[in-house]
C-alpha cells in the first residue's frame, strides 16, 4: 500500500516515515513541497494520503480540493494532520474530501490505529472494484458464449433446411451480406445490422415443409405446385415465432414476409408498402438479386446486368424504392462479396 506523506517540515516527514515502518505493508512517499506531491498523483494513484494542514500553497485544504478533483482519486482515504484544534478548518476539510484528522502533536497509538483502520477500508475497497470488474468480465464473456451458441444452432437449423433444399449455403451467405449492406445503407445501428445478419439466412427454412417432388422439381411448377410452394413463407414463420430471442423474432418475420411485394402482389398476405415489416422489404431484394444470379433446378443464372435491370424494372412494384436504391448505391460491395462467395 502506498501511503503518501505531505508535510513542509522535514523532522514530521521522518517521524511519520518511522511510524509507518511498523506497518507491514505500507510503502511510504514523502513530499516536503504539496506541488510535488500534487505532480506525482497526476500519474500515480496513492492507497493513502496523509496530509499536513498549514503549508505554502497550496495548503492541506487546498492539497485536498486538487487531489480529489481527479476522477480516480475520489475514493482514495485522506488524513489531513493539523495543529489547531480549529473546527473551521476541519468543517472545510470535510466539506473537500477529508476522511480522518489527526493533531499535532502525533500521538503514536492513535496514529497507528487511524492508518490502519483507513488501509484497511482502502483494501476492501480495492476487492470490491476488483470483484465487480470480474464479475462484469465474466457477465460479458457469458453473454458472447450464449450468443454464439444461439447463432451456431441457428445456423445448424439452417443446414438441416439446406440438406433438401437445392439452394446452396453460399446462396444464403450472400443473400445475408446483401441483405447487411441494404441495412447498413439506410442507417441501421451496427447491433441491428448484426441481428440482421444473422437472421437473414433462416428465411427459407420453412421449405422442410414443402414436398420433395415440388421442391425438388427440375422444371418450372405449376399453379398447383406454387400454391403448395408459398406455403413456405408461413411454416417458415410458424417454426420460429413465438421465441423470446430477438434474433429468432426477426428470423419470424422475415421468413413470414420476404415474399410480399411492395405493390400488395406478394404472398402469404398481400402486405403492401410500409405495412411490409422493413427487413421483409430489404431481404426481398436480396433474396430474389442472389436467385436470379443463381442456378436453380428450374432456371439457368441470368446475367449480371440483366437481373440489375429486372431489379429496377421492379421498383415501386416489387420491391420498396428506397431498399433498391439502397442497394444499387452499394453494387460495388455487392460484387466483392459476389466474387468472394461462389457457389
Ligand atoms: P428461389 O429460387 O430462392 O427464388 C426466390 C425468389 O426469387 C422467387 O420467389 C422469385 O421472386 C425470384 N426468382 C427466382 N428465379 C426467378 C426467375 O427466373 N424469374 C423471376 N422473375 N424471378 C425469379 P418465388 O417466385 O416466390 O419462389 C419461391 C421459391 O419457390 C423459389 O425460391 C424456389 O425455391 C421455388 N420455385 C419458384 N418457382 C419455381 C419453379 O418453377 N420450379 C421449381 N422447382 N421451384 C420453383
Ligand atoms: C414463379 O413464380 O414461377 C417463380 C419465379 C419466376 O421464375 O418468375
Ligand atoms: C411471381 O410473380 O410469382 C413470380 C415472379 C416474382 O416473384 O417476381
Ligand atoms: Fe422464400
Ligand atoms: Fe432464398
């Protein structure tokens, strides 16, 4: 523990020094100057301050004033030594910070007592900051253990769906990015963008539900078939709703509402414009951009600029202006991840 010493007469200095001595682990620091002292508490934190009264400027109340208006130091003990018995100064000592007195002159037995008992609150002290700043550690590492294992299973749900599903993990990564950096355009927070992220591939998962010969079918289904297909954007909903996680939440609502067009032409419920939860909105975009560039049983993969027209060629009808202006400002990241994530 260091304990700091600060008195302009050298012959207290030694005599407190010497007392100290007798405590075993008080490292003492003397300072006949309290600008010294006042310079060294700038880089430095003491367990202890004890502090003479009547000095040049600054002075014991002055000492205390500057000490305690560092942030760090607010709880760090001060005994202030004074030689009157002046309940003024001792009233102003309080009022700056002082937690304990001693007079002058030092009576050994108090002395020694009063260093202890304020050594020993600056020790439970420190325990206490140590422990609340582990704990707070382990609270946060917990916390990142759970929502790495809450991704993990999401993303081994979204591998099951894939084992029928022709549509490849590649697909969903990068209808996942997209569907980010529409986010991210419109001014998502970082923490929302993430959700996001992480949600965005589990908007198909309801295809568990639809049957291998429709599913599965090389060429184009038909009216019948789509019926039963778009299906899938409610069992997708019905397997994730319900959850207390706000990441399977949002998953809810973008699986029940990636299909709904802008116009009110979509499915399951013919939402139109705003009434389209947003991430529907963005994840729509991304989720046709990715099919249309993909192959699939039934179709060969458009060309690039062909599916950039169709997209446009949709705007206002399928898709929301602003989320497809959104995503063209950002084509050229688009394209990065396009290169960076090949089926
Ligand atoms: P998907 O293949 O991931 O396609 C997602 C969405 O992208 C489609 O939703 C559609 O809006 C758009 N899309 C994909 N390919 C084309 C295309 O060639 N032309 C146009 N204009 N849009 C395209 P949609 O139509 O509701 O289909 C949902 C899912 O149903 C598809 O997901 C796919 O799994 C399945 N599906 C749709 N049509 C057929 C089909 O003719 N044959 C088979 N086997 N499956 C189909
Ligand atoms: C369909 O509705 O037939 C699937 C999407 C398309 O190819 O237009
Ligand atoms: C359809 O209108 O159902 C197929 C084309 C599309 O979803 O954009
Ligand atoms: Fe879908
Ligand atoms: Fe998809």
């Amino acid at each position: 523990m260091k304990v700091i010493v600060i008195d302009d007469t050298r012959i207290n200095l030694t005599l407190i020094q010497h007392l100290l001595k007798r405590l075993d682990d008080a490292e003492s620091l003397l300072f006949e100057q309290s600008t010294e002292a006042l310079q060294w508490c700038s880089d430095n934190d003491p367990d202890l301050v004890i502090v003479d009264y009547m000095m040049p400027a600054p002075n014991g109340l002055q000492f205390i004033e500057q000490f305690r208006a560092d942030p760090r130091h607010q709880d760090i003990p001060v005994l202030m030594v004074t030689a009157n018995n002046d309940k003024d100064v001792r009233y102003q000592a309080l009022d700056l910070g002082a937690n304990d007195f001693l007079t002058k002159p030092i009576d050994n037995k108090e002395f020694l007592a009063r260093v202890r008992n304020m050594l020993l609150l600056r020790r439970s002290q420190k325990a206490l900051n140590d422990r609340a700043t582990w704990l707070a550690e382990e609270v946060h590492k917990a916390t990142l253990e759970i929502k790495r294992s809450e991704r993990e299973t999401i993303l081994k749900l979204t591998r099951a769906a894939e084992f029928r599903d022709p549509e490849t993990g590649a697909h969903i990564q990068r209808m996942a990015l997209y569907s980010q950096l529409i986010a991210a355009q419109l001014g998502w927070d970082q923490a929302q963008q993430e959700l996001l992220l992480a949600a965005a591939p589990m908007h198909d998962v309801g295809k568990v539900g639809i049957p291998d010969h429709i599913l599965l079918k090389p060429g184009r289904l038909d009216e019948a078939e789509m019926v039963i297909m778009r299906k899938h954007a409610i069992y997708g909903h019905d397997i994730l709703a319900d959850s207390r996680s706000p990441l399977l939440q949002m998953g809810a609502v973008i699986a029940l509402t990636h299909h709904e067009k802008f116009d009110g032409t979509g499915y399951p419920q013919q939402l139109k414009g705003n009434g389209i939860p947003q991430v529907g909105r963005i994840v729509a975009i991304a989720d046709v951009f990715d099919a249309l560039m993909s192959e699939r049983p039934y179709k060969k993969p458009w060309p690039y600029e062909q599916a950039i027209e169709f997209l446009q060629s949709q705007r206002g009808l399928h898709f929301d202006p602003d989320c497809l202006d959104a995503f063209m400002t950002k084509l050229d990241e688009v394209n990065a991840i396009r290169s960076q994530l090949k089926d």
